[in-house]
C-alpha cells in the first residue's frame, strides 16, 4: 500500500514518518489575524526596565498555541515586561506586556 493512501498524513505504513512542508495555518489573538505556517519561529521574551534588552526565554516552532500559554504563565514584577515575537512575520510583535 501507498503512503499517501494512509489516513493518517504523518505515519506511513512502514512506520516511516512523513514530514508536511510549509503548511498555512491561522490565528486570532486579541483582535490581530494572524497567518503563519509550521516553520515560524515564536519567541517568548523577558526584559527589565523601560530601555533594558530582552532576552529570549522560550522558543517554539510553529506551535503557536503552546508559545501563548508560556507568554501568559510568566508573571512579570515591577520593573519587568514580556512579549511574544515572531520573526518571520510582517509585524513581529504579536503580545507586549510591562509593569513600570
């Protein structure tokens, strides 16, 4: 039997996994649609102060439902804020949150 003929897109019959390229895939997050695929890069960032840097904390590829739960689990303090980015996007920006 063929791979292709299989129900499932991601096992073959041999036990093989098939790997999908560039799948589209949609979101809505706070009002902002946003399309991205299985390759987008999202990063979950801290920084410190109103001119501090950020510094990467989480990085997940093209699960973007696990990088907003991570993004919204961080409790930011004073002094302290928080974003998710997505690199490959037109607008990179996709949550930003401070505590100043």
């Amino acid at each position: 039997m063929d791979c292709a003929a299989m129900h499932s897109p991601f096992l073959c019959a041999h036990g093989e996994h098939l790997v999908q390229e560039n799948v589209m895939l949609t979101a809505n997050i706070n009002g902002k649609h946003i399309a991205y695929t299985n390759e987008t890069v999202f990063m979950v960032q801290v920084g410190r102060y109103s001119k501090g840097k950020y510094a990467n904390r989480y990085k997940f590829v093209g699960d973007l439902q696990k990088a907003v739960f991570y993004y919204s689990c961080i409790n930011i303090g004073n002094g302290y804020k928080k974003r998710l980015v997505a690199s490959g996007l037109n607008k990179p920006v996709l949550l930003r949150q401070s505590s100043y």
